[in-house]
C-alpha cells in the first residue's frame, strides 16, 4: 500500500471513531514513511494514542511537533491532555520540578473557559500538591489560586456512588476554591482580605461540605481577632456554638474572652470544651491556657496541676517543651523531676473543673432522697430538709453509689421545671461524701 491508501485508511477510521485500528495504520506510517509524516499525521497519530490510553506515546509525538511546528493550534489539545495524563494526574509527585514545567506548559497552551481543557484541572492538582506538602507555602498558593477566574468554576458539588453503594458528594470548584484562597490569606495575615472571601463563601455557596461551614466562620473570627475586633470574633464564634458542640470552638472563644479580660466567662467556655468529647492529648494548649486563667484567678494550686498534666503529656509522646509551657512550670515552680502518669492527673484536673466555675458559690451537704423509675434522675434532701432534682449525668461518683441513702455533697443552680412551669433550683456536681469525711 502507498503512503496515501495508508493515511487514507488511518484517516477514515480515526474519524469513525475506530482508534485501534486506525492506531495500526498511524503506526505504519510513522515507521515506514516517516519523512513524508506532517504534522497532520502526527496529530491524528497523538490523538489515536491519546484514545487507547497510551499517553507516554501520544507525549512524544505531541513533543515532536511543539518543538518543530510550536503554531499548529490542533497538536495543543492533544499535547495538554497529554501532559496531564502523564504529569500531573499522580498519586504522588516524585519530581516537582517536572511536575510543575508540565502544569506550566499546560497553563499555557489551555484555556479555563475551554470545557475541554485539562486547565482547571491541573490548577487544582497544583493546589492539592501545595496542601500536602508538609510546609504550607501560601505565596504559591496564591500564585496559582491567581490562575483561575472564579466566575468561571463549577458551583455544583460532584456526586458519585462508593464502592458500598452509598451516594457521596464532594465539594464543588467553587467551594474548594474559596476553602483555599482563604486559609492563603490567613496565613499571609490578609486579614481583611480572609474575612471578605469567608463572607462570600457563606453567602454564594448554597450547600457547604467537610463542615466548612465552621472552618470559613472560625477563620473570619480570627481575621476579626487580629484586627483587634475582639468582640467581633467572639460573637461570631458564640453563634457557630450554638450550632455546632465542637469542642474547639468552645476552646477559641474562652481565649478570646480571656483576652478581652473576662475570665469569669472564658473559664466557662473552657471548662465547657475541656469537659466536651475529645482526646485529652489533643487539648494541651487549652489546658495551657486554662492554667493562665487560674493564676489570674489565684487559683495556683489548680493551675500547677494543668501544667503538671501537660508537661506529662509531652513527655509521655517525646514532644517538645515549648517556651510557653517552660515559662509557666518555672512561674508556678512546679515539680518536673518526678514523673506523674497522665491519666491520673487527668482525673485531678477533671474534678477541678467544676469546682472552678462554682468557686464562688457555697458547696451543699445532703443524700439522695429518692431515685427516678428510669434511673436518669432523682431527688437530693439537703441539711435543711430542701429537695432538689438532680440528673445522672451530674452525679460524679462510681454507679453502685447512685442509689438512695448516699450521702453527697453539691451545689446549687438555677434551671427550670416544665412540668410546673416555674423556675426551680437544680443540684449539680454531685459528689458522694467518702465515710472518711463524714
């Protein structure tokens, strides 16, 4: 067969669609008439490679092309497709150098509002590669973040069924891109910057994903914080609260209260977050700061017992003493040349915590008087011959000492009875008087 009877052959099947085939005849004209190839038979070889997935192939011959004929506008799609498929969709980038010339090269000859185009796409495997490094560099964030035009990202989150059937839904461009612009400026302290592209979010993005919610909300209260919007902040934090229990919520807000000077209520929010669901180990920083607010308190005794915890958490996990810490054991003199397990410690602190937000009330002595059918709650008769309703959740001894006769102590809070329509007075923190304290 002629030159002309194979390219006719290779041709036809290539616009029917017949890839392999036609891939048989491209192959034999690249190998026997390879000066009488143009860069017509070369695109329409690249393109039957690019179908039968062989994109190490398509590259070299898109490569042949760009440094012979860089003008001819039909090899560029074929060659960014290419580039993507071999350079960029990985599950890891081992040469970054390679990795980011070829996100390049792509951003160069593609278009963000060519639907067909893999120029979005490679941005975003940018991006993602930027997140996983284990230094956030958020100057090239924002260089690539700078590539794409928002106005032209998809707005609808991308649904698809797992393996086990189940409907999944990940977030859209639009939403992820504001996730990143934002933690960008953040961490470029951008303040003003941040809080305008959190608002944005929450105000455009009809259904957000991963709780971002939170996280867009908690990084314009820090933008506020840092501008020295402190009230700002916390209000903004108080009204996630009430929606979302996350315990580190609770956590910013009691640093932020303390700052502005109300340690009253940030022990609260701390002793809320301290007592809310979460490894102990992930809470360090809060019980850091929440021995800061008992020596402001002059409460040392109970702060030394926070430092004593932390400082036996790291030392347990071979973490480091930061200066923060360092300052507070030498301020408070506490003892680091016995070690303490950790989890004994935690059981001091923890009956601490009541105490602190009750410090300034009276602690009452009675018994419990009587015990509801379902067991979640019962009565306490105080000295004086007063009852007042307690809940199980509240009684803080073991369970074979929840039962009528024990005598207890506790304090006294206001709440509300529904089934008389009147305020009442409730015990909580109820502890069992051990016989050696009676």
């Amino acid at each position: 067969m002629t030159f002309h009877e194979i390219k006719n052959n290779a041709d036809n099947l290539r616009k029917a669609k017949k890839f392999a085939q036609s891939l048989e005849f491209y192959t034999k004209l690249w190998k026997e008439f390879p000066e009488q190839c143009n860069e017509w038979v070369a695109w329409g070889y690249a393109v039957c490679l690019q179908k039968e997935k062989k994109h190490v192939e398509a590259l070299e011959i898109c490569d042949k092309v760009m440094s012979s004929q860089p003008d001819f506008p039909n090899i560029k799609g074929v060659y960014v497709w290419s580039l993507y498929y071999t350079q960029i969709k990985l599950e890891i980038v081992d040469d970054e150098e390679l990795f980011l010339h070829s996100a390049n090269q792509i951003i160069k000859y593609a278009r963000q509002d060519d639907n067909f185009s893999p120029y979005t796409m490679t941005v975003f495997k940018v991006l993602e590669h930027i997140e996983s490094k284990q230094v956030y560099e958020a100057d090239h964030a924002l260089e690539w973040l700078g590539k794409l035009r928002p106005e032209l990202l998809d707005q609808e989150p991308f649904a698809y069924v797992d393996p086990n059937g189940n409907q999944r839904e990940l977030a859209s461009k639009m939403e992820q891109y504001h996730m990143m612009l934002s933690k960008a400026y953040l961490q470029k302290e951008r303040w003003t910057e941040c809080i305008e592209v959190c608002k944005n979010a929450l105000k455009t993005i009809p259904k957000l994903h991963y709780n971002n919610e939170i996280w867009f909300t908690r990084k314009m209260a820090i933008a506020e914080s840092k501008l020295g919007n402190t009230l700002k902040a916390i209000d903004l934090l108080k009204d996630l609260s009430d929606k979302r229990s996350d315990w580190f919520i609770s956590a910013e807000i009691a640093s932020l209260l303390f700052d502005a000077g109300d340690t009253r209520e940030g022990m609260e929010y701390a002793v809320a977050a301290a007592q809310a669901p979460g490894e102990p180990d992930k809470k360090i920083n809060l019980f850091k700061l929440m021995a800061e607010m008992l020596i402001s308190m002059d409460k040392i005794e109970w702060a030394q017992k926070h430092v004593q915890f932390v400082y036996a958490v790291r030392k347990q996990k071979n973490w480091k003493i930061d200066s923060e810490l360092q300052h507070l054991i030498e301020q408070l003199d506490v003892d680091t040349t016995r070690m303490i397990d950790p989890k004994r410690l935690f059981n001091h602190i923890r009956n601490i915590w009541d105490d602190v937000l009750y410090a300034d009330q009276e602690r009452y002595e009675g018994k419990i008087k009587s015990l509801l059918p379902t067991g979640t709650a019962g009565f306490i008769e105080d000295m004086d011959r007063k009852t007042y309703y307690f809940r199980r959740k509240d009684f803080k001894g073991k369970t074979d000492f929840f039962v009528v006769g024990t005598p207890v102590t506790f304090y006294v809070q206001e709440g509300f009875d529904t089934k008389k329509n009147r305020p009442s007075f409730n015990a909580v923190n109820v502890r069992m008087i051990k016989p050696t304290e009676q």
